[in-house]
C-alpha cells in the first residue's frame, strides 16, 4: 500500500491543518508559525495547501508526495 493510498484511507482527499500535525507529529499551532515562515519547509509544504472557503486544507496526494521525496 503506497503512502497516499494510506492517506487516503484515514483522512481522505484533504486533510486540515489539525491532521497534518497529527501527521507531522508536530503542535498545530507550531506548525502554523513554521508554514508562515520563508523557509524551505514552508516553501515546500504551502505548495500542497488549499483554501475552501476560510479554512486551509492539503491535498492528501501532495503531502504523500512530499513525505516519500524526504
């Protein structure tokens, strides 16, 4: 099973901020001031972000995507 077949199954085609940092085992609030950042991190990370409406959300395909290149 691939990664984003894996991410796809437990959160489906979006996930929000709370779950990328479940994800990244990082605090939302820590991960949110690092995305806000000019870093390569942020660089690479808001390339998978989406906005719907107010809310953020990342295509589970661009995070699976990410997580095999590291």
């Amino acid at each position: 099973m691939t990664t984003e077949e894996q991410l796809l199954e437990r959160y489906g085609p979006l996930l929000s901020l709370v779950e990328l940092s479940e994800l990244l085992k990082r605090s939302p609030d820590g991960l949110r001031i690092a995305l806000s950042s000019q870093s390569e991190f942020a660089v690479k990370w808001n390339s998978a972000k989406r906005k719907v409406g107010r809310r953020v959300y990342f295509r589970a395909s661009d995070v699976a995507e990410l997580i095999d290149e590291s």
